[in-house]
C-alpha cells in the first residue's frame, strides 16, 4: 500500500517551478541511465500505539520547510545541469506490515531501499516507508538520494521528526541546498590557494601502495569495523583534546598508520581523503541537502614517528588545507583531474550530534514515541554503482553509536576481496586501540602490533 503526503501548500502554489544550478556534487553523481541507487536514510523506530494521520502531517511539514524533498534534477537547454524546486510537493510514503522482529527484518529493509534506485532526470528525489511490527512497533525510514541529501541532512530530519512530533516548533531553515550551490559556484581560486594545491600535491603519494580502479561503476563491499568500547572511545577523546585538536585528526592519523606501517624514506607524504560536511557555518547546520565535500588531507609520513607525532603532523596538513580549501569540484579542473577515484583512502566521519532534550513541562504521550535506531552494519549491496566525485577505492566510516567506535569499511569488489577489505578494518581498529594507551610508542611497532 502506497499513500502521499502532501506539503502544506504555500501561498504562492501556482508559481512556477524555480531553477537554480547544480552543485559540484550533483554533477558527479549524475547517471547517464537517469537511474542511480546512491541512497540516504533517515531511520526512526514508534514504540506505542502509532498515530499515522499525525505522522503524515508531520511528514508534509518537512517536505513544505525543505527544498530539497521537492528537488528535482534536469538539463538545461545549454545541457548543464539544473536544479527544479517545485513550490510544494508531496512525500509518497510506503506502507508495509511484518511478522518478524524489527531487529531481524531491518538489514532486509536497509538492502532493499538502498538498491531502490531514483529517477534523477525529472524524477523525485525523496519517499518514506512505513513498516509495521505489530500495533506497537513501527519503523520510519525516509530515503533520500544522495544528490539531495548527506548523512548530516538525514539527522537533521530525524531530530526535526522528533521536535514535531513533541509539538515544538523547529527554528526556520536559514539556507537552502540551492543556496549552498550558489556559494559554492561562486568560489574562485586565489594565486595562494593555486600554489599551495600544486605545490603539496604534487610528489605526495595518493595511492598509499593501493591498486588503481578503472571503468565508472564500482560494486562495493562493506564489512564492519571491529567495535572498539566506550573505555577506548573515551581514551581517544582525551588524546584529541590533549593535541588540541578532533577525533577526527586521531582517525586520520590510524588510518595513515595502518597504510604507511612507519618508516617511510623521509619527506614522504601521502594523501588521505577526508569527508566534510560543509556545515561549519550556523546557517547551514538546518539544511537538507548533499552538501558533502571532500578535503585532501596531505601529511609529512617519513621516518618512523611516534602515534602522537604523527598525530601533530595531521593536525597542521589539516589547519593548512583549512587555510587553502577549495570545493573540490573547483580543485580537481585546477589541477587538471577530472576521472574518480581521486583518492586511494578516504575517512569519511561523522561525529555524533548532541541528543535532542526533550520538551520542558511535557508529559509522555500515550501514542508512539520517535526514537533512535541501533543501526547494521555491514550491509553490502549487490548492484554496482557509479564513481562520483572524491569516492575512494578503499573508505574507513567509522561511527560513535551508544556501544563505542564501530561503523565499516568499503572496498571495491574489482580490487579488494571481502577477507581483504575485513582484514584491513580488522588493522586500523586493533592499531587504535593500541594508539589508546600508547601513543608515545612509534608507528612501526604499533603497526607490528597490530598485524
């Protein structure tokens, strides 16, 4: 059974669909087919009795308060390619009863709609199911395109969910996805930034002694990460700090690790690619939309350095691509690269978001209430997918989840066997751990202990 959520329609609901052009992203992630499989979900779990009029209410609300859920992709008559936001729209939304347990049916679910492709040309680019375990338990999910949508725009609807759901108000959305393409189109190089990228790219290793991909569709294969417990976690956290820097430069420094293995001819430098998610500024931490980018991080890994060594070499090649950064779609022509994948390694980590507290002076109410979802992972799909801008041959996704550091890792099924790509997981975590407790000691032997 399929049912639609209309958006509240605004005023000017006669108006014409607005064009605006696409971002550097969306431009990779085009299908020449017009059919494309990249997907994004939004997951959350109703324990209780399950109000489904209200949940189609608060589902046409999200789709009236961002452009996105109403984005559609198109050429223009000079054949680049557009943006077309319609005024209002709807959400269709798919119903679907169960008889075994969540736990059990939800990596079927998360298979099934990742491999649902979406029609880019003309096509929308967002619908929800709606799957029932009972007359207690429901499961949302709300799936997005990638060209539309990030893993930070998913949690952005998940806690918007929440808020309405509280019967809380949501601040106005401050930026649209087709305001970030404007500024992102708007980006020039300077002289400085041209050097800079020319300069430190220019000898640096990008391949990490891992083979090239060739063709434009790619079969990924995605064991999970040894889980590392919140003790390690916490043991991180307090390295980070201690450097005056992120878990994210910890994880780049573990990933530049396990590839180097330490002793490395001095002056070496190799690229890592790293995931950003482009939402430093305040306006856009509310935006729906893929505003995802890729940053080449490019670190000094000769000689034999201690963790923490390394470390500080990662926290400067990261303040120095902060100083020169570009949108990669500006990068790449620069510095004449145009074919994925750019990099051999890529870190993408996102960083939890703060818990959503729950409304002051208001009671549990009898009906479902939205909750997180302890997500699978390692889910591999079975159809192969298109190279877009900044994939990497090999992806380390590490996540912070409830347990402590867990997620997974891609590899490409051409390139790496599914044992080979778990044993290199299998590495990186068993050197953060020892990274944990030991940072003082030198790669090498953190490399060796790690296997």
């Amino acid at each position: 059974m399929t049912a639609r959520v209309d958006a509240v329609a605004p005023a000017h609901i006669l108006a014409a669909t607005r064009t605006c052009p696409a971002s550097y992203p969306q431009e990779s992630l085009w299908s020449p087919s017009g059919l494309s499989a990249i997907n994004v979900p939004a997951v959350l779990r109703f324990r209780g009795r399950l109000d489904a009029g209200r949940l189609y209410q608060v589902l046409g609300l999200l789709v009236g308060r961002h452009e996105a859920l109403r984005t559609s992709l198109g050429r223009a008559a000079d054949g680049s390619l557009e943006q077309r936001i319609a005024p209002a729209g709807s959400l269709p939304v798919q119903t679907e009863q169960h008889r075994g347990a969540l736990e059990y049916v939800l990596p079927r679910l998360l298979l099934a709609g990742s491999e649902r492709p979406f029609r880019l040309d003309g096509g929308p680019l967002a619908r929800a199911e709606l799957h029932g375990f009972g007359p207690q338990d429901h499961l949302l999910i709300v799936w997005m395109h990638h060209a539309v949508s990030d893993l930070a725009a998913s949690r952005v609807l998940v806690e918007e969910i929440k808020q309405l759901w509280a019967g809380a108000r949501p601040a106005p959305v401050q930026a649209q996805m087709a305001d970030f393409a404007a500024r992102e189109r708007a980006v020039r190089a300077s002289a400085a930034q041209e050097r800079y990228w020319k300069h430190v790219l220019g000898t640096a290793d990008e391949r990490m002694g891992l083979p090239v991909a060739t063709g434009g569709e790619h079969l990924a294969v995605r064991p999970s990460l040894p889980l590392l417990p919140r003790e390690v976690l916490d043991s991180l956290e307090r390295l980070a700090a201690w450097h005056r820097t992120t878990l994210t430069a910890v994880l780049a420094a573990a990933v530049i690790a396990a590839h180097t293995g330490g002793r490395r001819p001095e002056g070496t430098r190799v690229v890592l690619g790293l995931t950003m998610s482009n939402r430093e500024l305040p306006r856009f931490r509310s935006t729906v939309g893929c505003l995802t980018d890729q940053l080449p991080l490019v670190v000094d890994a000769g000689g034999d350095p201690t963790f923490s060594d390394l470390l500080g070499r990662v926290r400067e090649s990261l303040l120095d691509a902060y100083d020169h950064r570009l949108p990669l779609g500006v990068l790449l022509p620069l510095l004449a690269r145009r074919e994925p994948p750019v990099f051999a390694v890529n870190l993408n980590f996102l960083p939890p978001s703060p818990a959503t507290a729950p409304t002051p002076g208001r009671a549990p109410a009898e009906t479902g209430e939205p909750g997180e979802v302890e997500f699978p992972y390692g889910i591999v799909k079975t159809r192969p997918d298109p190279w877009w801008l900044g994939d990497a041959v090999l992806a380390y996704r590490p996540r912070i989840d409830g347990r402590g550091l867990g997620g997974e890792i891609e590899g490409d099924a051409a390139l790496h066997s599914v044992d080979g790509v778990a044993r290199l997981g299998q590495r990186f975590a068993a050197l953060l751990a020892k990274a944990a407790w030991s940072p003082g000691r030198t790669v090498s032997a953190l490399a060796a202990q790690a296997g």
